[in-house]
C-alpha cells in the first residue's frame, strides 16, 4: 500500500492566500519546516521567504515535480529550500529534522490518509506541529474538487491526531469547500 499522494485537483494558491495560512502557524524564523505537497504552487515558496534564518525541507513524490521546484527556488534566489526526494513513496523512511511539517492537498491524493497523517505525525519532536489543509467531504455550491469518496472528513483527521498524541492548536474554514487543522504533539513526558 503506498502514502504516495498524486497530482493535486487545484493548485493551493489558487485559492487560499499563503499569508493567510502562515498567520495561524506556530512558526518563527529560524524554524525548520518540511512542507509535503507545497510545490511551487503552494506554501513551500512562501515559507521559505518566512522562516530566513531557518529552512524548508520541500517533499515530493515525484522527481520531475523536484526539478521544476527546484529551479524556481534557484531563480527566486532562495537558499533556505532543501528539495528532497521521497524515496519509494515511503514517507516514514525519509529523514527529516523539522520544528513543523505543512500537508497540503495530500489526504485526498493517498490510499492510505491515516498511514500518511501517523508517518507525519511520527517525523515530529515533541512540541512539533502539523498543519493539514484538505478538501471537506461534503457537497458545497461551486465545488470542482477531487471526487467526494477520495475526500477526508476533518473529523476524521481529528480522530487521528488524537491517535497519535497530538492536540488542536486551531482549525479554520477556507470558504466552503476546504479545511486547515493545526496540530501540536505532546511533548515526551519526563520521567
């Protein structure tokens, strides 16, 4: 079974301000934040220009999606931005040291949305946070989103968190037809 999310429905800029989405993170500047499904087109960019005495991991799944990423980060004359490869769609075997981990858009794309969220939630210290932006599961006027059975309801999101030892930190409607969820993890609880 693969976590490997495939090509989002829309881009995220398309329709939600990266700004915007900042504002509700627990983020500082020298923070190091993965982002998975960012691209050039979502929150990587924008992340990267925030956290400027920090650095971005940007996962991808797919090799041409890196290249075009990276060229964009060397053109935009970003050195913060870390393009990684995900090697045999296994995210739980990527190595990764960051603060925060941003999802975008992946829940919907991967066969398994709660083996996705636990090997995220895994890749965290404690203390960490997790952003996951998705897709509601229900109908909405003008809705053109991935189809409604690939859709993750944010119940079920929560559900996991719990699961996995995180807390809610805010959750936030983005108009009528997608989610944001920040998550904190519990910290190691001292002996």
């Amino acid at each position: 079974m693969t976590t490997r999310p495939t090509a989002s429905w829309h881009t995220f800029n398309d329709q939600i301000d990266p700004h915007a989405i900042i504002s509700l993170l627990p983020i500082h500047r020298s923070q190091h934040v993965a982002v998975l499904g960012g691209g050039i087109d979502g929150l990587t960019i924008p992340i990267a220009k925030y956290v400027y005495d920090g650095n971005v991991i940007a996962l991808e799944y797919d090799k041409n999606d890196l290249d075009v990423l990276t060229a964009e980060v060397e053109r935009v004359h970003l050195t913060n931005v870390t393009p990684t490869l995900v090697e045999g769609d296994d995210l739980a075997a990527t190595e990764v040291d960051a603060d925060g981990i941003v999802v975008i858009d992946a829940l919907h794309n991967t066969t398994s949305p709660a083996r996705l969220f636990s090997a995220v939630a895994d890749l965290l210290p404690g203390g960490g946070w997790m952003l996951i932006a998705d897709w509601f599961s229900t109908d909405a006027r003008g809705d053109t989103g991935p189809a409604k059975s690939k859709r993750v309801d944010p119940a079920r999101v929560d559900r996991w968190a719990s699961e996995n030892d995180m807390t809610p930190i805010t959750r936030r409607t983005l108009g009528v037809q997608r989610y944001v969820h920040v998550y904190r993890k519990r910290r190691a609880s001292a002996n």
